[in-house]
C-alpha cells in the first residue's frame, strides 16, 4: 500500500496547508467509505488528522463547518425542531407474494407499453431513513423521515458518520448548487455485536437491535453521544436537484458515487420479472451472512420519465415495490397468558413468552388479536409455538406444535368483565370490549398516553409509566386534569424528585400552544391517524369549526368516505366525548392550523366531483388527474356538497345517491366533451 501523504507541513503557510489537508483526508475519506480502496494506513491518516486539528486549534479563525474535525460533536441542542421534507418521504408498497411482484410487473408493462421493463434492484436496509440537503456541494441539514412530510432536524448529528460527505466529492463530477438525497442509516452487525458486548462488560442492560440503536443515536440532543456510536448512511435516492438532469436511476445511483456517497451493494439492473425472483432468492439465501440487516429487496423502475408519469399515491409510488422476505422464524414457549385492555376499550389478549432471539431481536411477549384469533389457531397456555417477526417487526405467534398433546392446558377462556375496572365486557365482530369508556382506568392510562406522544401534543416525560401512575394515584381522572398538575404533587410521587415533577409541569404547560392536526391526533378520534388529522386540520382551520361539522361536510374532506365521516362525527358527539374535548380545548392557549390552500383555478374551480363505475376509454386515476387540472377537486362519496358525478360502466349506489340528491351526472362521452378531450389520446 503505497503512503501518499501531503508534504512538509512547515513549507506552507497555515491557511494553504489546512486546505490541502482538509482535501487530502477528504479523499482518503472517499476511498476509504464510498470506493473501500484505501491508498494509506489508519497510522498514516491519523497524522494527517492530527495536523489539521493542530492547525485549527492554532487558528480557530480557519475552522469551518465542512472540516473533517468537526464530526466529533456540536454542543447538546435544547431540541430537535421540525423541518419540512424537499419533497415528501413516501414509504414502499410491500409484499412477500410472488404473485403480486408479477401484478406489479404486468401494471408497469401496461403503463409503459413496453413488453419488458428495466428495472434497478437493491438490497432493502433496516434501518432509518434520513434526507440530507447540500448547497453548493456543502452539507447544510439533515431531516430524519418523520411523517413523510415533516421530520426531525439531526444535522450536528448527521454530520458525526463518516460515511456522510461534508463537502460532496468533485474528483469525478461537479456538484450541483442544491442537492437533496435520501438514504438510511444503520450500524453494521459486527458493530452492533462489539457494542453490546462493551456494554454487558460493563455491567449495562444490551440494545436488542442494530435499528434502535441507530434509531436513538440520531435523535440525541447531544451529537458527542451519537458519534460515539459506530453508525453508517447508504444513499440511495435524489429528493431534489437543481442543474442536472438524469433519465434513469442507475445514472442516479452512479453520481450519488462519483459524490462521495455510500450507495448500497449489489446493486442490479435488470429486465423483466424473472430476474427480479432470481435477484431475491440470491440474496434471501445470502441473508444471513450479511453485515448488516436487510428484511427485502426494493424494485424500481429505471425510468425516471415514465415514474413520473405512472405517480404515487398519497403514501407510497407506483413505480416501486419491496419484494420482503419470509420472516424467520424460532420454536419457544407461552408461559401464560395476559388479557391486555388499550385506549379504545379493546380486550387483546397476549402471549407471556419464555425470551427468544429472533433476527437479532429478544422476544418475550406476542399479541394473539382477538378472541377469534385464540379460538382458530387453538393457542393455550405451557404450549411450544413456532414465533416470527411480522415483516421483521412485530413478534407474532405462528403456529402452536403441541397441538396432540393430551396433557395440554385447557383452552384459554377470555373474561367476561373488564381485568381493569370490572364491567361485563361486550363482543363486536371477532373482538371483546369493556364499554366503560370513561370510567376505565386502563382505557385512561392509554388515552393519557396517546395525548402525550410524538404526534399527539409530544410532551416530554409523559410515556406509559408516568401515566399509569397519575391515573392510579387518582391525579388524573380525565385527560383535562394533566393541566392541573402541581409540581408538589408530582414529587410525592414513586420515581419523581423536585427537578423531574418541576419538568413535567412544564413540558405539559408549554404544550398549551401547539398545533392543531397535533390536538387532533392526540384525542384519539376513531380513525384519525397523522394523515387524517392533518388533513381535517387545513381544511377547517378551527377546532370550533370541525366539532360542528356533519358527516357530509366531513366527506369534503380530501381522503374522508361517508363512512369515516360518520365514526368521527360521532365520537366528536357523544355527549361525554364533546365535553371531554370542550373542557381540552378550554385549557389550550392556542392551536394553529397550516394556511388553507390556494383557490384553485381553471374551467372547473372549487367544483366538487365524485366517480362510479369503469371508464372505458382511460383509468380512474387519470379521470381525477383531468378534474384537478381544471381546477376541480375529487371526493370519495356523493353528498348534497357534490357538483358532478362522472359515471361509467357498472355504476354503482353513488348513481342512485346522486339522482335522488339532485346531483348532476355525465357519462363518460359527456365528461371527455366537458374536458374537451372528445379524441381521446394513448393514455386514454
């Protein structure tokens, strides 16, 4: 290995050598993480690192932020502020079915009108996907994915993993003036194992996983923490760029090397479905011997034209699909089993397992469902089970192997009355449920608890002990009374001293001010997630607004059928519910919504359309392409709110709604003649 190092220091001036150092280590950096052809010895680039931070501690007026000095660490940060995405973060339609690969190969055929279609396969990494932004070749943030849209700030953080380009390497291309890319940061196994075992030397409790670690290390207010751990970021994908086109992915793939990237191994391009199941069953069979966790593969097309023709769904791309593989899979046994009750009053009863690693993970505990669940797979307490990890996450019991055995335990019987507050208990459909909404302390701890989370108003020290606590101890008997809290209270309590109980009050007051779609998500209205609340935020502005809306104005709502229309007017008005959430919303000093969108403009502005039925001569989704060019918006449902319904083929009782709500209606013909599309193109 040949020791090409910079010359002798003393023959430059400090300014010129802390440049050429700085490019010296970058390179030596590229070769080392992006190309793994290193040029020197670690004893080599340690000189070279030395010298620059000599340097810099001489001259503090020559640090900059694209130094590699500075990866070590900035100062602890009081918080990770909200960022929003260069472009949305959209997750991966999965399967493991060999069918649907094929369906996806034949829909990608069928939009693209070609017989076979190119395709880039790459390994899908567990770990947690981040968006990295340049400017002019320099790293400026970096966004951890959040909820597609919005993310977490952790750019000290980021900038700690030395696979992660300061500056983005030009010895190949130039660097674009802004450039966003999205990758995944993980820790290798090997890593991950060498860590653990520091830390059961130690006398520490071991992570279970390489994710969580990866996961918790990013997201430290304090970056000295998160470069101690041995982290690693594979980029995969452009966000955004400006100045430079790319027809194909693995021309993408391609530049984010020459830049200084990590891309993942292995990497293919291929054609055609056949070699799509022989690049997975490869690399299922390599599984095991990898360095690093992955739980699939990622298919997508090569084509960045035709991806942007074919479009995403609100969550996912239609070019794009993971292939996942089977989960793996250990033999254990149930201990017992517990009867779990969660924030909507459900019974779910779960299985206490005797510990077992499965993919690197300790599982001791698997939901069983549902009563019906119980029943159909005949699982009883003290028998073996075969145990997975759905799509590698949720431990799930799969199979019992004891099913002969005529010592086995009798069948295990769900309660008749609530295990928390002892009401007779109903059934609905496969489930069991206490109807004590309101005077259930276990459906309380875990209201309390879903108010308080990340996405709810996130208050900081309020997880699912704190709350158990405060709803035991009778502190609190309904969600209004988490702001009544006093900090003597709370230090009289088990696990609280003066600076905690004074901290909490505090995290829960400051939260008196936040967002809306927060407020919203943190009420737990039935069939409300992120999305919806988000949704039913910008589209009322005001909380008074949505509690009196009904079911039809409801329907408006982008996204909202008639039927979830009518779950969430109901829980809004039930009479205990709307007092609950008047008495919150009377503690809360403000809530914010984003701006309402822009009026639309076009031949159909702000007219409301809805579809039924097979249109013949193009897809549904190219129909509401059509509309929302004009400037007109498409709703799931019919109500007196809508303007048009468009009907084709085997219409359905959105047809006979709108006759008898006087609701216009157009057939196909008249829609195109409207759209003046009367000679319908390819695409039609």
């Amino acid at each position: 290995m040949s020791e090409r190092v910079v010359g002798d220091p003393s023959a430059l001036e400090p300014e010129k050598e802390v440049r050429a150092l700085r490019k010296e280590i970058r390179r030596h950096d590229h070769l080392y993480h992006s190309v793994g052809e290193p040029e020197i010895s670690d004893v080599a680039y340690d000189r070279l690192y030395l010298r620059l931070t000599e340097l810099e501690k001489a001259f503090p007026e020559l640090v900059t932020g694209d130094s590699p000095t500075q990866r070590v660490g900035a100062p602890p940060r009081p918080d990770l502020p909200s960022v929003e995405h260069a472009a949305p973060m959209l997750s991966l339609d999965s399967t493991q079915e060999e069918a649907d690969v094929r369906r996806f190969d034949e829909r990608m055929r069928g939009a693209t009108e070609r017989d076979a279609v190119g395709y880039v396969l790459e390994p899908k990494l567990d770990g947690v996907s981040i968006e990295i932004v340049y400017a002019d070749g320099v790293l400026r943030r970096a966004v951890t994915r959040g909820d597609g849209r919005v993310g977490e700030d952790v750019t000290d953080n980021i900038r700690t993993i030395r696979s992660v380009p300061l500056r983005l390497w030009t010895g190949v291309r130039p660097a674009p003036s802004r450039l966003a890319v999205r990758g995944e940061v993980l820790m290798s196994l090997s890593s991950f194992e060498g860590l653990n075992q520091r830390l059961v030397e130690g006398g520490a409790r071991p992570y279970a996983n390489p994710r969580n670690v990866a996961a918790g290390a990013i997201r430290q207010l304090d970056s000295g923490i998160t470069a101690e751990r041995p982290l690693d970021c594979f980029v995969y994908d452009v966000l955004e760029v400006r100045g430079i086109a790319f027809d194909t992915d693995d021309s993408v793939l391609e530049a984010l090397g020459d830049w200084g990237f990590r891309v993942p191994s292995r990497i293919r391009s291929v054609r055609g479905v056949e070699e799509i199941l022989a690049y997975h069953a490869r690399y299922a069979e390599d599984r095991d011997a990898l360095d690093y966790e992955i739980d699939g593969i990622v298919i997508k097309l090569n084509d960045l034209a035709a991806r942007a023709e074919i479009g995403a769904t609100s969550h996912h791309p239609r070019w794009a699909l993971a292939y996942k593989f089977e989960p793996r899979k250990e033999i254990t046994r149930i201990h017992r089993i517990a009867v779990q009750v969660g924030r909507t009053g459900a019974l779910t009863p779960v299985a206490l397992l005797l510990p077992v690693e499965v993919g690197g993970v300790t599982v001791s505990r698997a939901s069983l469902h549902n009563r019906e669940e119980l029943v159909r797979k005949d699982i009883r307490e003290r028998d073996r089970v075969r145990v997975q990890r759905a799509g590698d996450v949720i431990p799930q019991v799969v199979e019992v192997l004891d099913g002969e055995r005529a010592d086995r335990s009798p069948p295990f019987p769900m309660p008749d009355s609530c295990p928390s507050c002892g009401t007779p208990v109903v059934a609905s459909g496969p489930g069991t449920f206490c109807p004590n909404r309101f005077g259930c302390p276990a459906q309380l701890r875990g209201r309390v608890v879903h108010f308080a989370s990340r996405h709810g108003l996130d208050i900081a020290g309020l997880g699912a002990e704190t709350a158990s606590v405060l709803v035991d101890r009778g502190l609190v008997g309904e969600l209004v009374d988490l702001f009544d809290l006093t900090e003597t209270e709370l230090a009289e309590l088990p696990g609280f001293a003066e600076t905690s109980a004074a901290n909490l009050v505090r995290s829960i007051q400051e939260r008196r001010a936040t967002e809306l779609r927060r407020f919203l998500f943190g009420l737990g209205i039935t069939g409300v997630g992120r999305s919806v609340a988000a949704d039913l935020a910008a589209h009322f502005q005001r909380l008074e607004a949505l509690l009196e809306a009904d079911p039809e104005a409801l329907a408006e709502v982008p996204g909202i059928g008639p039927k979830m229309a009518g779950e969430i007017e109901a829980f809004l008005h039930d009479d205990r519910t709307a007092g609950s959430v008047r008495a919150l919303f009377g503690r809360m000093e403000r809530l914010t919504a984003p701006p309402p969108p822009e009026a639309p403009a076009g031949r159909w502005a702000a007219k409301r359309f809805a579809i039924t039925g097979t249109l013949s001569s193009m897809r549904r989704d190219r129909a509401r392409e059509i509309v929302e060019a004009a400037g007109g918006r498409v709703t799931s449902g019919v109500t007196r709110g809508t303007d048009v319904l468009i009907v084709g083929r085997k219409a359905g009782a959105k047809a006979a709604k709108a006759r008898e709500l006087g609701v216009e209606v157009w057939n196909e013909e008249a829609f195109l003649k409207e759209a003046g599309l009367d000679e319908p193109g390819p695409e039609a």
